[in-house]
C-alpha cells in the first residue's frame, strides 16, 4: 500500500525581485504525500522564532511527493532595510520550519 505520510520537508530559498518596498520569497516543499499548508514568515527582527512577525496568506498544497518550488510576493516593506523571512509548511504529521534568511530591500 502507500507509504505513510510524513511532516513535509521544507527548504528557505534566496529572496529575488527585491525593490524599495517589495521582493519575492521562494522556497522549496515536499509535501511527503499530505496535503499541506504552507506559508512565509518574515520581519525585521532575525528572531522569528520569538518576536511575532508577519506572515503571508497560507497556501495548500496537494498530496504531491517530491520537490515543489514556491514563492509569495510581499510588499509595503520599507526602504533599504533588512528583513528576516522563512519558509513553514504544516501538515497533519506536524509543523516545519525552513532556515532563517534575509534580505535588504532597495534604497528609493
């Protein structure tokens, strides 16, 4: 029979389309045969983990198993600033978190 699900494997990927107020933040997910949720986390603060930031919309994800590239588009970010973001993704076997990166959005 099919293999039994697992927490997805989450992978943060560099940021791409930076602007003054704006980027987009990419990862990679596998969903491990669950449907999943995933979504970005991202603030100024590099402790995301403890210092509630913000986070994009959740997205879903089907039954997939293998790789799948994501990404969000974020805006009305401030100028020439450092952010923090990460890729989380949940499915019925738990919650993952990607690595923390960072980005510094563009001088006006």
């Amino acid at each position: 029979g099919p293999a039994n699900p697992e927490a997805p494997s989450v992978t943060t990927v560099a940021a791409t389309s930076v602007t003054d107020d704006g980027a987009t933040l990419n990862g990679r997910i596998n969903p491990n045969k669950a449907e999943t949720t995933y979504w970005f986390e991202y603030s100024q603060d590099s402790l995301l983990g403890t210092v509630v930031g913000t986070s994009t919309p959740t997205q879903t994800l089907g039954v997939e198993n293998g790789m799948t590239n994501v990404s969000t588009n974020v805006s009305g970010l401030s100028a020439n600033t450092r952010y923090y973001y990460r890729l989380a993704a949940r499915n019925s076997k738990g919650t993952v978190y990607g690595s923390i990166l960072s980005f510094t959005t563009r001088a006006e």
